[in-house]
C-alpha cells in the first residue's frame, strides 16, 4: 500500500458517467495528477500487481493517462489504486476490457523514481548528437584538491556538451539519481551536441551511462 495514494477527502472526485463500454470518470484537467481507484480482471495473487499495472497502463495510455504507480487494495486483489498524470484533451478516460474505472480524486504528483542506469562499458565512450550521458568518478589525492565543478563543466562544454550538471558530493545529486552510482567524488550529466564518435575518459571515471535529459 502506498500511503500518498489514499487520499480520500483530498481535492475534488470526479464522477463517473455510464458508456456503452463501462464507466467513464469526466472532468479530468489536462497536466493533473489523480489517484485512481480500478477494478482488473487480473488477480494480484495469481498474475501479480505489475500485470495488472500494465494492462490498465496500456488501455489508459492510449486515452492520454499516464499511470505511474498501482499496488492492490487491502484484501481484494482485483482492485487497485494507482496514480499518474493526465495529458490528454479531452478530459475523459474509459474503461475497457479487463478495466473498469470506479473513481478519481486529485493529488500531488508522484516524487521521482530512480533511474535504471543504461551502462557504457566501451572505451572509448561512444557519443551520438542529443543522447544525454552521465557518468561518475573516484578521485584520488590530491587530484581532489583541484578538481572544481567549473573546470569539469569548462571541459565538458569544450568537449560538445550542453546543459551541464556537476556534483562534488554524493549529497547534492538529485532525487532521481540511480542508488548504485553514488559512490564517488564527482558526477557529471550532460547532453551532446556534436556528430556521432567517441570520448575518451580518465581513468578515475568508473562509469557512464545514458539517462534522461539535464
């Protein structure tokens, strides 16, 4: 269960109007996010919560719902609660087969979930024009009495980098900074500009990963 889920009492509930379908939930503002109560045909014991996230993932992608979390409600596993943001314009989403919507209540947006790191491990690192890369360091003494995050963005910029971020300490990387690669003494995340080739990276860099935009 997921505690900012249960928001009963918290913004306003959308009601719900009969289709030739199911149930329809109207009212939905484009760019909100809405904790969304549902019933699956899939059973979180016998298929798993994830099954039944995805089946109501993909019925609501396609009407401009982005459901970002769903986890089964106390004792019945066929119901659900989940969250996510509403990007279509219409201001309507519809149940379908294997879904049907019961009601939505307005909520805060969902705090970012860590990235799943997409590793590099070629050397040199292959670059492409608009991918975004990230990567790490362990810095020995007395490189780390030099190392500024100024000098770092300077070179990276020279490099073809733009929208560069730099981290001394593993305490200022954003929330949604991969858990397995916080170790070290700095971090870098930028998006190249120039044509497709390839970096060459010191030593001290322990990885590089694609990741999404800076």
């Amino acid at each position: 269960m997921m505690p900012f889920l249960l928001l009963a009492g918290v913004g306003l509930f959308v009601y719900l109007a009969a289709r030739g379908d199911g149930p329809s939930i109207e009212g939905l503002e484009r760019g909100a996010w809405y904790s969304l109560l549902y019933r699956s045909s899939l059973s979180a014991i016998t298929f798993g919560p994830h099954a039944a996230h995805q089946q109501a993932q993909a019925l609501l992608g396609r009407q401009g719902f982005d459901l970002r979390a769903a986890a089964p409600v106390e004792e019945d596993p066929f119901l659900y609660q989940g969250a996510g943001i509403y990007r279509g314009t219409g201001g309507t989403i519809t149940s379908g087969p294997g879904v049907t919507l019961l009601h939505a209540v307005r909520c805060p947006p969902l705090p970012p979930a860590p990235e799943e790191p997409a590793h590099i491990d070629a050397r040199p690192v292959p670059v492409a024009p608009g991918a975004t890369y990230a990567g790490r360091a362990s810095l020995s003494w007395p490189a780390t009495m030099f190392v500024t995050k100024e000098r770092v963005r300077d070179k990276l910029l020279e490099l073809g980098f733009r929208d560069v971020e730099v981290y001394l300490e593993a305490a200022e990387l954003p929330a949604n900074w991969p858990a397995t690669e916080r170790g070290g003494d700095l971090f870098a995340r930028a998006t190249f500009t120039r044509g497709e080739g390839t970096i060459a990276v010191p030593s001290q860099v322990v990885s590089v990963w694609t990741t999404a935009a800076a």
